[in-house]
C-alpha cells in the first residue's frame, strides 16, 4: 500500500510473515495468528538488541501476495510484511513521516489507564 512504501524501499531486508492455517495432521490451528505475532514480535526484540529495526506493515494487497508468492489461501495466511534495516537519519523522510518521526513520543501513565478501566 502506498503509505507503506516508503518503508518497504528503504529497508534492508523485506519478510513475509505467514501463518500455517492447519498442522500437519489436517486440524485447524485456531491459533495461527496469535503464533506468527508473537514470532513477529521476538523477532523485532531480538532485531532492537541488535540496533536493527523493524517496521510491521498490515496494509498489503492480499490477494496479489497471494498470487505473487504462488501461495494456496486455504493452508497459508499472510499476516504482514516486515521491513527491517539499520537507523538512518530521519531529515530523509518524506512527510508525514518525517514530522511523526521527529514528534516527540508520549505515554500514558499507569495510572491514567487505570482511571479508565
């Protein structure tokens, strides 16, 4: 998707994340998507103890992922892309990316969160 791309150029290295809709013995894995986030995510926490970042990237063409990965729908499920590379200077952004990239980040407190519950 276009908002995605000035990401998906600038990396070093794109991944496809898939999930395995069945095992190997034909039942369902009902829990497919909640297995390939938490590789997605172990994998961007070992990528930042490294200084490598990564970008998770939901918004694809399915269908043509599909199609360009010669993929069968009913065994695999592509769940994002990911690009990963080394820090480079945020000046060479593109807006709004560059402006979100320099923003200074907040959080909420803990107990902010709390208030809500």
């Amino acid at each position: 998707m276009a908002g995605n791309k000035v990401w998906a150029e600038n990396g070093s290295v794109m991944i496809l994340a898939l999930a395995k809709k069945n095992f190997a013995n034909g039942k369902t894995n009902r829990h497919a998507m909640h297995d390939i986030g938490a590789a997605n995510s172990t994998l961007l926490l070992e990528a930042a103890s490294l200084d490598i970042y990564g970008h998770m990237m939901g918004g694809f063409h399915f269908n043509e992922t599909l199609e360009a990965f010669d993929l069968d729908n009913n065994e695999w499920e592509p769940a994002c892309f990911i690009v990963i590379g080394y820090l480079d200077a945020p000046d060479k952004l593109e807006e709004p990316f560059k402006s979100r990239e320099l923003a200074p980040r907040s959080r909420k407190s803990v107990n902010e969160i709390k208030e809500k519950l």
